[in-house]
C-alpha cells in the first residue's frame, strides 16, 4: 500500500474509534522497522503483540 492508501485506511479506522498510529515503511528496512516500532511506543506507551503480516491491502 503506498502513503494515500494508508493515510485512507487510518482515516476508516480512526472515525470507527480506533485508536491508530500509521507509518510508512519497509519492515525489510532496519531503520524503518525501528521507526514503526519506536512509534507504537511513543504513541501507546509499549507494543504488546508483534504481529510478523507484510502485504498488499486491495
């Protein structure tokens, strides 16, 4: 999914109530998986669950 899409996808889910924190990047990419890891823990204090799912979202 590229940013537009996410950033479309957050907005679904966050006027539905959820609670979201959306980040781009590439989970192959060291730096960007601590940049998404680093952001769920700033945002909600701890990542309680890893989930490995990389994919396409249609």
């Amino acid at each position: 999914m590229d940013e537009a899409g996410l950033l479309q996808f957050w907005e679904r889910l966050a006027e539905s109530g959820g609670e979201i924190e959306a980040v781009v990047g590439d989970v192959s990419v060291v730096e960007d998986a601590r940049r998404m890891i680093g952001a769920a823990v700033e945002n909600f204090g701890r990542v309680d669950v890893p989930v490995a799912n990389a994919g396409v979202i249609p």
